[in-house]
C-alpha cells in the first residue's frame, strides 16, 4: 500500500531556518534592550526577540511579541504593530494554533497594505499560506503563497531573493499534498537553482532536495527518495542544522518503512524525535511518533512479537491525540488507516472497518473534486496573471519601439531637412557662381570689345589719316616738287580721301555705338555691289594701286554688313601695305555663288609672304604687335563672329588670295 507523510512541516520549518539565532545573537539584543532608551529601536528589538524564540521556545517569544505590540502601540508605531502580530502569528503556528496564526497575520496583513510595505507583506502572506496547508486547505495555501511571490516581486530589497525562493519551494508543497507531482518537482528545481545562488542559502537547497525526496516516496521510489534525503544530510550535517536534520531524519524514516526495513525506519525516526519535541513543533511530532508506532507495528505484525504490536498502538494512539488538537486531516486520515490494520490484525473487524471508514472520510475531504478544481483555477489566474504580465511588457516594448521608430523617421526627415537645405545651397552657390561667371564672361568680353574697337579705329584710319599726314608734309617741306597740276590733283584726292574718311569714322562710331551695349552680329540682307562701293571709296585716295570689283552674279548676302565691311578694309588695307613696292600694282575684290555657297575673295600682285605672316588668322595666342594695325587678330574673330570661314592662297610669284566662304544658302 502506498503511504503518505505529512508534508507541510517542510514548509514551517524552513521559514525557521530563516527566523533562527543562535543563543550568541539573542543574548546581544538582550543586552541591547537593557541600555536601549529609544522606544523605536527598543519596539524593533523586542520584535527580533520574539522572532529569534519562535523556534526554541515560542511561549517566550509570544511575551516579546506582546512587549514590542504594547510599545509600539503606546508611540502609535504602526509598523512595529504589524511586525509584533506577525511574529505572535508564527509562535502561534509553533504550537499548533492555527485559527490564532490566521488571525494575527489578518491583522499584520492590514497594516501592511496601509503601509505599502509589500516586503513584509510578502512574508505575511506566506506565513498564512503554512497556515492554510497545516489546515488542509490547499487552495487558500496555494493562493497565499501566489500573493507572497507577487509581494517579493515588487519588494526592492535584494535580500528578498530567499523569500522568492522559499514561495516556490511552498508552492511546490501545495502541489506535492496534491499529488501534482510534475509541477512540484519543478518548483522544487526552481527553488534550488535560487538558493543555489544566494549566500548561505545551503540549507534551504538542501530541504528542496529533501522535498523532492518526499514525492518519489509518494511514487512508491523509497529508494530514490532515500537517496535525496542522504544528500541533504550530506549538506546539513557540515552546517550543524540539528532541527532541519531532524525533519529529514524524520522523513527517511518513512520511506525506510515503506522498504519494510522497520529497524533503519525506528533508528531514524527515534532520532529526529528528541531534537523536533524539544523544539515544540507538535505537527511533526505527531508524524515522527506516527512513524514509530507503524513501524513497531508492522514489525511486530511480521515477527509475530505481540510487545511490539502494542507499542506500536500505544505511538498511534499518541500521534492520533495530537492530531485531534491540531485538527490535521491528513494525520487523522493515515493514523485511522493505521489502526484498522492494527484492529485487523487483533480480528477486531468491528473497530477495523470503523476506523477505515473513518480514514476514507478524511480521505475525501482532503482530495476532493471542490479542492482540485480551485487549485486549478488558481494556477489558471497565475497563468493568466503571468501571461497578462509578458503582454504589459510586450506592449511596453512595442510602445518602446514605436518611440523609437518615429525618433528614427524624424532623425530621416531632420537628415533630409539639412539635405535640402545643403542642396538648395549649393544650387544657389553654384547658381551665383555661374551668374558671377557671366559677369566675367561679360567684362572680359567688354575688354575684348574694347580692344577690337580700337583695333578698328586703328586699322580702317590709320591709312587715310597717314595719307593726308603725307600730303601736307610734302606740301609744306618740298612745296617746289609740285607743280600746279599735281598740287591741284593731290589737293582734290587729300579732300576727297578725307570726306571719305569722315563717313567711314561716323560708320565705324555709329556702328561701335551699337556694338559697346551687344556686339553681336545683326545679319541681314547685304548687296555685295555696296559693299565693293564703300571700299572703293575708302581707298579712294590710293596711288600707284588700282582696285578692281567683279560681281557677275550680283550677289546678296545674309550676313552682319559692317562687321564685313570690318573685315574688307582691313584685308584691303594689308594688301596696299604688301603692293608698295610692286609696279602695275593691284588689287581685285571678286563675289561668286558656287553650289549655293556665297564667296568672297581679294587676291594682290604682290610678293606674297610665308605662313607666319598669317599665323595670327589661326592661333589666337599669336602676339601681333601695336604697328601692324592688330588686323589679323580683327579678321580673324569678326569672321567667327558671322561664321564666315577664312582660306588664303598664297604664292611668292603671284601673291596672296583670301577666300571668304559664307554658310550655305538655305
């Protein structure tokens, strides 16, 4: 037959292990309390008092408990209030007298919420849960120690790490008295790997491996849970945790009862009972004596030895006593269970079947439908509580994330803001920096215009002014070279050169006029016939050199008039200079259309000259000096200007051609 244990000794004990002082400890505050004058501290001290007694002699430590609740009470010291019933809840729990535990921790429970004291209010509450599982009551134990977790939790102080381990291993006991084994065992594994990392916490590993000891022995695995009791025997021994040894002395005393060695079972439970009656508590006690009386019984029962079949009713009848005070059903139920085998045994069927009935009743009682299913509806709201917890922090992530999110697209938007700007800046640099070019281009141009209108001045009038310059030096240094004839032919030439000069200046003034503000072509339609009048009137006043005109074609021109008249006079100026030495001089201006190309051409009977003396009409880097009237260079770019090409043929013997090619007539 499986056995049971009681199971919710465990649970006391350890928060005695976590209460317990040693006799050095008590004896300092009880120093203290004598030299002590303020009533705070005093009120504090006694309260330490009362919780250091509670396990060695818990009547003691309810008279400091009264003391620390009579000060406290006389300065109106609230929290030395709840803590004097609180320590009154657990010397009560010592002596079994549970509704009294119950109702003290009621008491320091209300102040504590007054207080928001959750860090006491978390061991209030698993005061009450010990309370509840003593009682039988799992689903109120069970909820308790959920509402401790809960307290532990939001407790700031870090010593609260044993706490939060001790509710897990508590809460592990709840489903151990409900044979939800699984879930124990994993709260028992919780519990452990906590106390594992807290200082001094050994002990209270060691009663978790002790309480996964406590399943296996429900499972029918004596042998393993034997195996967990010795290891934490391993680990009390060395600690000298005579009281805790105790416990799982006590306890390996049933699981070697259940491997029928009744010898080790007695030797174990006879040892744990001296140290558990000195310290009071009167739950195990009654399990420990419970132990002692089946095992003689069953001993004696097998030996057929009738001394100790009696002694084993005696302890049975001992153990059921204490537990009829304590009102624990589940010793009540083994114990009853016990003495019908015992009544079996002695053939008294009667009592037998009364007592196993009555073991049955306290059976159900404990497990039944009712219990099961409130324990599993306190799972379900610490489930839910849970799972509602990880989505509050989920949506405290997401929220997180969300704030993230749009501080990274207004980062975007901030880096795309300057972006902008920087671009539209540098449009705007670059937008200045191209006007400013312009203006550049403009001035630079401007002195360009200035240059080729005094070039123009330079060129188109230094011939005739240097003819009628010539005429008057001779008129009045050699006056008797001249005869009456030739004076009177000069004279006419001299006026009719310088009427024809002053029209060619008002031309050219007009025309730079024009030019200063744009100068730019202004093409139109030219008659080349005017043109070739103009020259000829120009150089009207030439000697020695005869200019031709052929235009068999009459030919128009779509082109600027004055910039080529700029450049016939120039030409035709260069080719005088070149005929000065050449007898029957002269100089031919010929228009022609040839394929729907317009040309132009002047050809001289000079001497020609080599390609250097035309090199500026080409390279624009050529240096022409001040002399030489800069008329290549002006050809040269009023001839791009109307997008007329310039050729030259040149021959020693026969002299030099240019050949002015016009853009093809549409």
């Amino acid at each position: 037959m499986k056995k049971g244990l009681v199971f919710f000794f465990l649970v006391i004990s350890v928060l005695k292990f976590y209460s317990q002082t040693d006799n050095k400890k008590t004896d300092s505050l009880l120093s203290e309390l004598k030299s002590q004058r303020e009533n705070i501290t005093r009120c504090n001290i006694l309260n330490e008092l009362s919780k250091s007694y509670y396990m060695v002699n818990p009547e003691e430590g309810l008279k400091y408990a009264e003391k620390a609740f009579q000060l406290s009470l006389k300065i109106n010291y609230k929290t030395g209030i709840a803590n004097a019933f609180l320590n009154k809840a657990r010397n009560y729990s010592v002596l079994g007298e549970y509704y009294k535990t119950l109702e003290f921790c009621e008491k320091a429970k209300k102040i504590y919420l007054d207080l928001n004291d959750d860090c006491s209010l978390g061991l209030c509450f698993l005061n009450m849960g010990n309370t509840y599982g003593n009682l039988g009551k799992f689903p109120d134990a069970l909820n308790a120690f959920f509402n401790a977790l809960r307290s532990f939790e939001k407790c700031p102080n870090k010593k609260n790490e044993k706490n939060i381990a001790s509710c897990y291993q508590n809460i592990g006991n709840i489903y151990n008295a409900t044979q939800n084994y699984t879930k124990a065992l994993n709260s028992y594994d919780t519990a452990i790997v906590l106390f594992s990392k807290i200082k001094g916490g050994e002990a209270g590993m060691a009663m978790n491996i002790a309480s996964k000891g406590t399943i296996y022995q429900k499972q029918s695995k004596p042998k393993e849970s034997i195996r967990s009791y010795e290891a934490a025997e391993k680990i009390l021994i060395p600690l000298k945790e005579d009281v805790l040894l105790a416990f799982v002395r006590s306890w390996k005393g049933g699981s070697h009862l259940d491997l029928e060695e009744y010898d080790k079972s007695l030797e174990n439970s006879t040892s744990a009972l001296k140290t558990i009656s000195e310290v009071g508590d009167q739950e195990l006690t009654a399990s420990t004596i419970q132990n002692i009386g089946y095992a003689y019984l069953k001993k004696g029962m097998r030996s057929g030895d009738n001394n100790s079949v009696e002694l084993g009713y005696s302890n049975l009848i001992k153990s059921l006593t204490i537990y009829k005070e304590l009102n624990s059903m589940e010793g009540l139920m083994k114990n009853y269970l016990y003495l019908s085998e015992y009544y079996k045994f002695k053939n008294d069927y009667k009592n037998s079947l009364e007592f196993f009935s009555t073991s049955t009743q306290y059976h159900d009682s404990i497990f039944n439908l009712k219990n099961k299913q409130s324990l599993q509806n306190i799972e379900d709201e610490r489930t839910i509580e849970l799972r509602d917890s990880e989505i509050k922090l989920n949506k405290l992530e997401l929220e997180a994330k969300e704030k993230q999110k749009w501080l990274f697209i207004l980062g975007l938007i901030l880096f795309a803001f300057i972006g902008i700007l920087l671009f539209y800046q540098s449009r705007n640099r670059k937008k200045n920096n191209e006007k400013l070019k312009l203006l550049n281009d403009q001035l630079e141009q401007a002195n360009k215009i200035k240059m080729r209108f005094f070039s123009i001045l330079n060129h188109d009038l230094r011939g005739p002014v240097a003819n009628i310059i010539h005429f008057l030096h001779l008129q009045k240094e050699s006056p008797e070279l001249l005869d009456i004839e030739s004076k009177a032919r000069l004279y006419n030439q001299t006026i009719s050169g310088a009427e024809h000069l002053l029209n060619s200046m008002e031309d050219i003034l007009l025309w730079s006029k024009g030019q200063m503000e744009n100068f730019s072509p202004q093409p139109k339609k030219t008659q080349v016939n005017l043109l070739f009048e103009e020259i000829n009137n120009h150089f009207s006043s030439t000697e020695k050199i005869k200019l031709l005109f052929e235009n068999p074609q009459n030919l128009e021109i779509d082109t600027d008039p004055d910039y080529l008249k700029t450049i016939m006079r120039n030409l035709t100026s260069n080719a005088i200079k070149a005929l000065e030495k050449t007898e029957n001089a002269r100089i031919i201006w010929k228009a022609w259309q040839e394929n729907k190309v317009n040309y132009l051409s002047v050809t001289d009977n000079g001497p020609g000259g080599s390609i250097e003396n035309f090199k500026a009409l080409y390279d624009e880097n050529e240096v022409v000096g001040i002399k030489t009237g800069l008329g290549l260079h002006l050809i040269r770019d009023l001839a791009k200007a109307i997008k007329c090409k310039i050729s030259i043929e040149n021959d020693i013997k026969q002299g030099t051609k240019f050949i002015l090619t016009f853009a093809k007539v549409a």
